[in-house]
C-alpha cells in the first residue's frame, strides 16, 4: 500500500477521534475513507479533523454499539 494512487474505499472501524482516518486519507487522496465509530463525541472529533484539514474523502458515522 506504498501507492499513493492506490483507489477505492477503505474502512476504519473503531475511528475513535481521526487519527488514522486524517493520515490514510492524506497518503491515499484517490480512496474514499469511511471512518465508524460508537462514541457520538469521537466522531465529533474526526469530523473536526477532516473539516480542518480540508480533506473531500473521508465520511464519518456513528453507530451505537450493540451487543454481539
């Protein structure tokens, strides 16, 4: 995954505040990266972090956590 022209969607489940969202949409603008989290307040925090940073290719959601 060195290909910077790498496309295509990617998902990071269990976001909590961005970290890994920010950097893998940053490395790879050609992907879409959906980032999911259960804390409502650490998807508040990503959406801050991509909206600050600029970045087109990131989409958040919040899903509550259930029991499996």
């Amino acid at each position: 995954m060195d290909d910077p022209a790498f496309s295509g969607f990617a998902l990071d489940l269990g976001c909590g505040p961005g970290d890994v969202t920010v950097r893998f949409a940053r490395a790879f603008p050609g992907c879409t990266v959906h980032a999911v989290d259960g804390s409502l307040a650490r998807i508040c925090k990503c959406n801050c972090k991509q909206s600050t940073a600029g970045w087109k290719n990131c989409d958040t959601a919040y899903r509550k956590k259930t029991a499996i």
